[in-house]
C-alpha cells in the first residue's frame, strides 16, 4: 500500500477504556484497504508496563499485528513525552493522536483522508463530537464553509487541539512538537504553530466525528485547580517563541485574543465561581501576580490592546490583576455575571464594536454558519 495512517494512543493506566478506542481504529481496516491506505496503531503506555496494559484487552486485540506497543518513562503525567516519542519513531504518511478515553466514529480516517488527498492539505481539523453528542462549533469557519480554511479568517485559534489527521512531512516541516515539562496546555503552541504556519488546513464537512467521551473519571490532569503560574507555563513559552514573534499583528492579536477569553477569563471564571469552589483557598498574591503577568503577556501579543475584547471579560481581566484574595476574586465573578447583554456584546473599546473578531459579528456568523449546515452532524 502506498500510504499509511498511524493513530497514536498514549494510556498511563488500565482503567481508561482503551479497547474502545483502540476498536475504533481497527474497524476501519478494510475500508481504508480499498483506498490503497494502511492502518497502524500505536499504543504508548506511559510510566506504566507495557505487559500491564495488554493484559487489559482482549488477547486478540493486545496481539494484532496493526498495533505497535511502545513504552515511555517519563516520571510526569503530561502526555507531551509520549506523542512525541510516537512522532519521532513513525514513517506514516499521516499521524492521528487519540485520546485513550476517547474513541474514532466508523468511516472517519477515510473520509478524512479523501479530504486531505484531494485538497493536498497539511492537516485535516475533526470535527468533534462532544460527550453530549453534538458537534462542536468550532473554530469560528465562515458561513462560506471554504474548501481550504484561512487561518485568521476562519478562527484556527479556537480549535486548541490538534485532533484529526495530520500529514506527517508537514508536522515535520513545521517543528510541530508538543511542550514537554508542563501539566497542562502541552498541545496549544503544537497546533497554533500547526494551524499558522503548517501549510493548507482543510475541515471535512458532515464527515464521521471524533468522539469525546467523560470517561477520565477523576485522573485527567487538567480537572484540578492547580496554582495559576503552573496553569500559564504554557504562555510564558508561547510569547518567546520565534514563530509568533515574527507573526504579523493581526496573527498575534487574533491567537492573544482567544487566549485571554477562552483560556484566561476560564481561569478566573472556575476559582471565583461558587459552582467550582471546593471550599478550599483559589486565590493568593501569588496567584495574582501569575495573572497580572499573563494579561501582560497576551497585551503585548497582541501589539498592546484587544479591542475586541467584551466589556465584561477586560473588566474582569483588569479587576483580577488587582484581587487579592478569594473575596475580591468572587467579587469580580459576581460582577461579571450581572454584566448583562451589553456587557458580553460590547466591546471594550466602542469603535471595535463591529470589528471581525467582537462577540456581536461571532454570534451573527453563528447564525449563518447553523443556515449553511457548517457544524451538520455527519
């Protein structure tokens, strides 16, 4: 066969559902024959036996010859160390990175590759049908639903993981590779970079979905409320990257952004919310200046201002760089949730209130992108 999928699968214990997901693949075997494409998985268990994990699934499945087993040491729970340990060994035309909690609906490999063969694309963004069944509507695709996606244009910057199937030389051309080191946001400068800079991005419309699942239980890294600085290692190593330096204004604003109202305003949003509270302190000078620094950091990202930001999400950003404990936090909180309609719908400076990027164009385009059948389930 001429061309090869491997779908990589990192599992660190033998209670996720990996033979699901794992199943998932596998059944797309024949299919993906007739197409002259062949179909290996990669199973890395990290910091974990590999006998351990077999001995998990049926005989037949833990001793397929489309599966490769793959051990990682590591001693962290990221799983940064073993994607890239799958990418640095593989010789696929394509790589695929499943979650092991996670699973592929029937028909979607193939669907995809025709997708990417026939528009010569660097990468293929899955649609991605969520635990409730729907269909994520993201990112922010034009009512247009364009062959090939502009990566500003389209809104690449909210799809935050590389889901789907991506052409290995153009993961490789690219320097795509995931942050090793850190906890939790290990995947977001790997599909920035990607989605900027990896070549022509494509979305398979009404195609088959990847499918995630709650199934993680209580062992997912990023379920805890950790301290914010360890939640932005991320960003402090995004801003210094060469590729977003040499990124033009308009680039940098629309990723900086997206960082500040779905990464930054949802961290402030789950420690001074009384529905995430444990009862236990989630705001400390510590965590302030962290966030202090971080709103600093997307600033100048973006050249020094967003004005596209809402009302309430740059009232709430400026009011945690001065909270200094979990009372002026929830106070915050409070305050952001009374804003209102005009507060979520205004922008933070008036003459961008009609500007591509405000909440009033996204949810005018959310209308037309439900007209045109953009996020149809498949």
């Amino acid at each position: 066969m001429s061309q090869c999928i491997e779908v990589v699968i990192p599992v660190h214990e033998t209670a996720r559902p990996l033979e699901r997901g794992l199943e998932s693949v596998l059944a797309q075997r024949s299919e993906l024959a007739a197409l002259g494409v062949k179909i290996a998985a990669t199973v890395v268990c990290h910091n974990i036996a590999t006998e351990a994990i077999k001995g998990s699934l049926t005989p037949s499945l833990a001793s397929d010859d489309a599966v490769t087993w793959l051990g990682h040491n590591d001693g962290t729970r990221s799983p940064a160390g073993p994607r890239n340990a799958a990418l640095d060994r593989s010789a696929a035309t394509y790589m695929s990175f499943l979650d092991s909690d996670d699973y592929l609906e029937p028909g979607s490999l193939g669907a995809w590759w025709k997708v990417a063969e026939a528009l010569d694309a660097a990468a293929v963004i899955a649609p991605l049908r969520t635990p409730e069944g729907t269909i994520l509507r993201s990112p922010r695709i034009r009512p247009s639903k364009p062959a090939v996606l502009d990566a500003v244009k389209d809104g690449l910057a909210y799809r935050s993981v590389p889901y789907g199937l991506l052409r290995r030389s153009a993961l490789l051309a690219c320097g795509f590779r995931y942050a090793e080191g850190i906890t939790i946001g290990e995947d977001l400068e790997a599909a920035l970079k990607l989605w900027f800079r990896g070549g022509r991005i494509v979305y398979p419309y009404s195609t088959p979905a990847y499918h995630q699942t709650d199934a993680s239980g209580t062992t997912r890294v990023t379920s805890a409320i950790r301290p914010l600085a360890e939640e932005f290692l991320w960003l402090d190593a995004l801003v210094q990257a060469p590729w977003i330096l040499s990124a033009s204004v308009v680039e940098r604003r629309t990723i900086a952004l997206k960082l500040f109202r779905i990464h930054g305003i949802g961290a402030l949003l789950r420690r001074g919310s009384p529905q995430f509270s444990s009862g236990a302190p989630v705001w400390s000078e510590d965590d302030r200046a962290a966030w202090a620094q971080a709103r600093s950091h997307l600033l100048r990202l973006a050249g020094g201002a967003l004005p596209a930001l809402s009302r309430r999400d740059a009232a709430l950003g400026r009011a945690a760089a001065e909270a200094g404990d979990d009372e002026q936090l929830r106070a915050a909180v409070v305050r952001y949730a009374r804003a209102g309609r005009l507060g979520e719908m205004a922008t933070d400076r008036p003459a961008a209130m009609f500007s591509a990027d405000s909440v009033l164009r996204h949810y005018a385009a959310e209308r037309l992108r439900t007209r045109s059948g953009v996020f149809a389930l498949g």
